[in-house]
C-alpha cells in the first residue's frame, strides 16, 4: 500500500515502511489534484497545464497509461466502481464522462447559466450524483441516470468553497469546506444543513476528510495549523492537533493512520488513537504538498474489468461474460401485465450480452451458420426473424382463447369464520362447539386441494398453449412460464398470509368463546347470591 503525495511531482511512500519507493514527473508548478481508483489500481492527476493523466504503480516504475485530451481542465475524479469511468471539470465550467476504455466521451452535462471554473468534482456513494463546485461558490448536482443538474447548493455562509466531496458511506451528504473556516454537511436530497461547525479554523479550510472506520467520524485541516476531529453524530469537535507547520492536505486509511501535508513539503502522520505526536515525519518533497491520499485496500479482481494495458479489440477472450454481467431480471414484476409481443432487437453485441435466452442456449437468431453448416445472408437472417414474429402474433391470438385461471383464482377463493357466520359476538354461545382440529384440518385440506388444482391447470394450460403456438414461439412461451411460476409463487404467499390471518380469527374467537363462559359463571354466581 502507497501513500501518494504531489507538489511539483508525484512521491509514492510505503505505507508500512514509510520508504521512499517512487516518483514520477517534474513539472513547472504544482500539481492540482491526484486520486487513486476505487479498484486501487491507477492513480489519476491533473497536472499545472491542465491535462489529466492515469498512471499505474504497478510495476517497477510508475508509468503513463494514457491522457486525457483537453488541456483545460480544472479536476477530475475517478468513478466509485472500478477505473474506467473519469469525472472531468474544466475551467470553462464544463463537466462530462470519460471512458477510459473507449478513449471516449460517455456523457456532457449542460454548463449553467453563469459559467466559472470547476474547482471539485465527486461521486456519491452509490454512483447515482455527481456533484461539481465552481469557483463561484456554486455546486450543482447532476443526477446520473436523467444527465441533467437536479440541483444547485449555494451556501448562505460563503462564496468561496476550499474543498468538497460526498460522504463515502452516505449517498446524500455532502461536505463543504470554506475560505472562512467553516465546515459544512449538507443532506442533498431536502437541501438543508445537517451538520454546520462555524468558524471552526481560524483561517481558510484546506482539506477534509471522513474516517473510513467510523461513518460519524470527520477531520479537517485548515492553514492555521490545526487539525481537528469531528463527532458528525453529536456535532462537536473531539479533539485537536496543533502543529508548528502551515497544513494543505489530509487523508486516512483503515489503520486509522492520519497522514498531514504541510506547506513546507513535509508530511506529518499520526495515529488517531494518539494524536499527541507524529509518529512519523516524511520528507520528498521541496514545494507545499497539495494533495496527499492514502491508496486503498485492493479489491478482488472480477472478470467484469479490463485492465487499461490491455487492447479489448485484440483480447476478445477477455471481454465480459454475460453469465456475470446479465442485468435483466429473469421473471417479470409481478404486478405488471405480460408482454403480448416479443421484441426482436437489432444486432447488437452488448444486448445479445444481456440476453437470458443466450445464456440458455435457446436464441439462434443472430447464428452465422445454419443448420446443415451453410452460411446465411444478413436479408435472410432479417426475413427469419420477421416470419418467426408472425408466427408468434399467430399463435398469441390462439392463447388469446386459453383461459388462466390463476388470475381469478384468489378471488374464487373465500373463508368463512365462525365469529362471522353467526352474527359475531352474540352468537358466542353456538360458536362454544368450534373444534380447533378440524378447523386447521378443513385448512390445510383445502390449501392442498388448490395447489393440486393450480399445477393442474397450469400444465393444461401450457400443454394447450403450446399445441397451439408450436415449435418456433418456445421464446416468447419461455418468458410466459417464468411470469406464471413468480405468479403461482406470489399466490402461495399471498394463501400463506390467509392462513396465518384465520388463525388469528379462530385464536380471537377462542378468547372470546372463553370471556363468555366465564361471564356466564359469573351470572349464575350473582343469581346464586341473590337467591340466598
């Protein structure tokens, strides 16, 4: 594990040994920003001109894998999930998605009205937002899915944002930090204050961070040379750190080791069990240390990934399975009607991915090869599929006519309880004769008789629509018998509920069969006082 650190060029320290184990670059200025991936595999920097970088630490030297064509930009941040997606900020206000993969843009998000520089950029936690703070104190919201801004923060404390990034386990709570020392958690979702610490640094804030341990646990430096520690929860500071040097960066790992980037290009880290002196004092670099980032514990590698040294073009045999990348759900929501038409899709790599018929082996439409081993046309591939779509519509006008009686069958079915049939609570006395054994027998009894009856029609039902439909529809029928088994199975639960509800009926009848008889003793001890 690394400790990445940047002024004017990139140090990577051991994290265990705290060695001086790499640098990289020399650059007339001081770097804007550098982050790893959540995947711990690349770093990503912005450097003084604008261009943004992804290296790799994984060999011997650190190594450029690519760069990112524009030469305005202002920040950039990894992706939550993995490395191949990179947030852009550019100092003309844009803000967009580049697929490290494809060498593309994958998304270009409207500029607001008043275009400024994009200071930060960040993901949330679950991949849904993407927030963006210019330099004007602004910070839009981007929803992800929509690509549209879904809302702008405007702090009424300040203009001037020092530093700002979503909370890594909450997806709705963003962090602000101030040029006028305050420290600001913002819920996006009601665009409220939910923590506000004012004036809690003395001078500008010039980083924050949140404890990858305790979720309620906040640190922030600021340029008057403290460092403090937050309870989110209880909204107090806990503990502070006063050092002799000017403080720029901050960041934590899972050992709960708190690495300080100093203006003087020292790197102070602590331990946050004992904050009473560093435990360690780092030197690498002769300018202040802007940004400074613990590298993150490396996740198990999964098939889904494609390493950026590798070409996808010429390693097919790398690309993604759709056994472990299928998105689509395999039975349809249970409330929503069937579909009457199966949609024949274009050829396309990335959907015949996401097929389950594919994966059953069950889908032949997009074969280069017949049967006999003869090599077909695109037109006759086209003209196949059009006649298996007639096929279909054919056959579900014969469907049509086939009735499916789980659809009415849970509204057929009715109980009748003792406490209602005979007038509730005044016919108790009659109701004394219920015998529990056979009232759950007559249960289960009939639970079993519908089951048995369900699975009946059911095979008759399929056996009559597959009759009628033949060989050619077996996709769209495949599809019909996975909604009717989420239906039987929603049925058995919804029988499974009824039952447990007349159980409750019959255990209140018995209560109260039971108040009546001892009322009953009552009034024939009252009569029997009254006689004497």
């Amino acid at each position: 594990m690394y400790l990445a650190s940047v002024s004017s060029r990139l140090v990577l320290h051991d994290a265990n040994s705290w060695d001086l184990k790499k640098c990289y670059g020399c650059y007339e200025g001081i770097l804007r920003d550098i982050s790893w991936s959540d995947d711990a595999k690349y770093l990503l920097q912005v450097n003084p001109k604008g261009l943004v970088e992804i290296l790799s630490t994984t060999d011997s030297e650190v190594r450029s894998l690519q760069h990112v064509p524009f030469r305005d930009t202002w920040s950039a941040s990894f992706h939550r999930d993995g490395h191949r997606h990179v947030a852009i900020g550019t100092k003309s206000g844009n803000v967009l998605i580049w697929d490290t993969r494809n060498k593309t843009i994958t998304k270009t998000f409207p500029t607001p009205a008043h275009q400024s520089a994009v200071n930060y950029v960040s993901f949330n936690a679950k991949n849904t937002s993407l927030a963006a703070s210019m330099q004007n104190g602004d910070t839009v919201i981007y929803g992800l899915v929509s690509n549209i801004p879904v809302l702008t923060i405007k702090l009424s404390c300040s203009k001037s944002i020092s530093a700002m990034k979503f909370h890594h386990e909450s997806r709705a709570i963003l962090g602000f930090a101030t040029d006028e020392g305050h420290m600001v958690l913002r819920d996006i979702t009601t665009n409220k204050d939910k923590v506000f610490f004012e004036n809690v640094h003395a001078s500008p804030v010039s980083d924050f961070t949140y404890s990858l341990v305790n979720k309620d646990v906040m640190l922030s430096t600021g340029y008057d040379k403290i460092m403090h520690v937050y309870d989110v929860r209880l909204q107090n500071v806990v503990s502070t750190i006063r050092t002799s040097y000017t403080l720029t960066s901050l960041a934590i790992n899972l050992d709960n080791q708190v690495a300080l980037g100093a203006k003087n290009g020292v790197m102070l880290v602590y331990d946050l069990r004992d904050l009473t002196n560093p435990f360690k004092v780092l030197k690498g670099h002769e300018e202040e240390v802007n940004r400074i980032c613990f590298q993150p514990v490396r996740k198990k590698a999964t098939s889904t990934e494609i390493s950026l040294h590798e070409d996808k073009e010429t390693t097919p045999s790398k690309l993604q399975s759709p056994l472990k990348t299928r998105t689509s759900d395999m039975f349809l929501v249970n409330e929503s009607p069937i579909k009457t038409h199966l949609e024949v899709s274009p050829h396309n790599g990335d959907n015949k991915a996401d097929s389950f018929l594919v994966m059953m082996g069950l889908d032949k439409s997009n074969l280069e090869l017949d049967e006999e081993g003869n090599k077909t046309s695109e037109v006759e591939r086209r003209s196949d599929r059009h006649e298996l779509r007639y096929r279909q519509l054919d056959a579900e006008k014969n469907i049509s006519k086939v009735s499916t009686p789980l659809n009415s069958r849970l509204l057929e079915l009715g109980f009748s309880t003792p406490m209602c049939a005979n007038g509730g609570v005044e016919d108790c006395g009659s109701a004394s004769n219920l015998n529990n054994k056979e009232t759950n027998l007559c249960l289960n009894k009939s639970s079993a008789q519908l089951d048995a009856q369900s699975a009946e029609e059911l095979k008759e039902w399929l056996r009559q629509a597959l009759a009628a439909a033949g060989d050619d529809s077996r996709h769209y029928f495949l599809h019909v018998m996975m909604a009717l088994t989420k239906q039987k199975i929603f049925l058995e639960k919804q029988l499974v509920g009824m039952s447990e509800q007349i159980q409750n009926l019959v255990d209140n009848q018995n209560g109260l069969i039971e108040m009546n008889r001892k009322l009953a003793l009552e009034i024939d001890q009252l009569k029997s006082q009254r006689n004497t």
